[in-house]
C-alpha cells in the first residue's frame, strides 16, 4: 500500500467521523468498525496507524473541540483595553455567538449516553479553563473595581458550572421555556457579584440553540 502523503488530512477526517457518531450514537455504542464504514475505504490499520484506541480518538475529538474555544479566551483574556467585567460580557456573548455551535446543538449530544464526554466537559472546566482564563479575568476586575467578590477561584468555577453545565440544555435535556428560566437566574447570581454582564441578545441566542437541540431531539 502507497504511503499517506497527506497524514494531517487522514487525522482531521477520521476525527471529523468519529465526532458525528459520537454525537449521534454515543461513545459507548460506537464501534471503531462505525467509524471505518464512514471513512470511505480507510482501513482499520489507517485508524490504529493513528490512533491506539477509541479513547485516544475520543480525547483527541474533545482537545480539537476545545482548541479553537480556548484561544477565543486566551484573546480576550490578554485584551488590553476591557475592564474585567467587559472581558466577561464578551466572553460569553461571542461564546455562545459562535456559528460552531449551531453544529453541536444540531447533532444533538445526549450526554446521559457519553458519560465520558460530560467528563471531559468538566475536566476542561475545572482544571483548564477556570483557572487560566476566568480566573486571571476575575482577579483583574477585583483589582479594577468592576467585580465584587472575596473568592475569585470559587466564582469562576461557579461561573463555568452554571453556564457550561447547568445551562446546558444537552445534559439536563432542558425545555426552551426552562433553560429562558435558569438563564434569568444566572443573570441574577451573576448581579450579585457587580456582574451585569447577560443581555436580551443572548436569551434570545440560548432560545435559538436550545430550540435547534430539541427539534433535533425529536
């Protein structure tokens, strides 16, 4: 057999496969046999030259997944000129603004059937992103005068939880009218800390995505 010349791609589409079934099926009901009738002639050597199990592609779908999120933060977070209550805001307006997460919603994960995608979920956000994005963003606002609160590390857990978790219609298979609901809450929670960050344009943003999850559902 001819040599890939053009690994890079073999990856990026293998990976691309795998993320629709684990979306659509499961992790746990989807076989590295699923992946290679999808994959158009690649065979299982090609998947395994690549990959050592179906764990390392899964980690290898979720790191892709976060990258580009994570460098979204990464800008924000070094931005020169925002107080830390403005990074917040445009944190989460272009996070939940992305055009990526149409797909997401679109493919409707059920996370009660990827147990371990809703690990890596948390694991992203306790360990990497709360503390080297919105923590640095929080102690700037404490420092500034736009965020109130005597707990930084503590806020920007709760912070992540409550939007990437709790929020989330694809974990708690939330109603639009009860994800409007747990949003009016967050905006409340987050006032209590200076944090009037939430507006009418993201309601309306997490009722477009909340409502594309559940006609996919059905």
């Amino acid at each position: 057999m001819a040599r890939n010349k053009h690994p890079e791609e073999t990856v990026q589409l293998i990976l691309d496969v795998a993320f629709r079934l684990f979306m659509e099926k499961g992790y746990e009901r989807t076989s590295i046999q699923d992946i290679i009738d999808r994959l158009g002639g690649l065979s299982k050597g090609a998947i395994y030259h690549h990959f050592k199990s179906k764990d390392d592609i899964l980690m290898a779908v979720t790191d892709r997944m976060t990258a580009q999120s994570n460098q979204m933060l990464a800008d924000i977070r070094d931005c020169g000129n925002l107080s830390g209550r403005e990074k917040l805001k445009r944190i989460f307006k272009e996070s939940i603004s992305r055009p990526v997460q149409n797909d997401i919603f679109t493919v409707a994960p059920n996370f009660h059937d990827n147990p371990k995608l809703l690990f890596s979920l948390l694991h992203d956000t306790i360990d990497e992103v709360a503390p080297n994005y919105i923590l640095p963003i929080i102690r700037q606002g404490i420092a500034d005068g736009t965020i109130k609160t005597e707990y930084p590390e503590q806020l920007a857990e709760l912070i992540l939880l409550a939007a990437n978790v709790w929020m989330n219609p694809m974990i708690f298979d939330s109603s639009v009218e009860e994800s409007c609901r747990k949003f009016m809450v967050f905006g409340q929670m987050l006032r209590g800390f200076g944090l009037d960050i939430v507006d009418d344009e993201m309601l309306k943003r997490l009722r477009e995505l909340t409502a594309i999850y559940q006609e996919a559902r059905s």
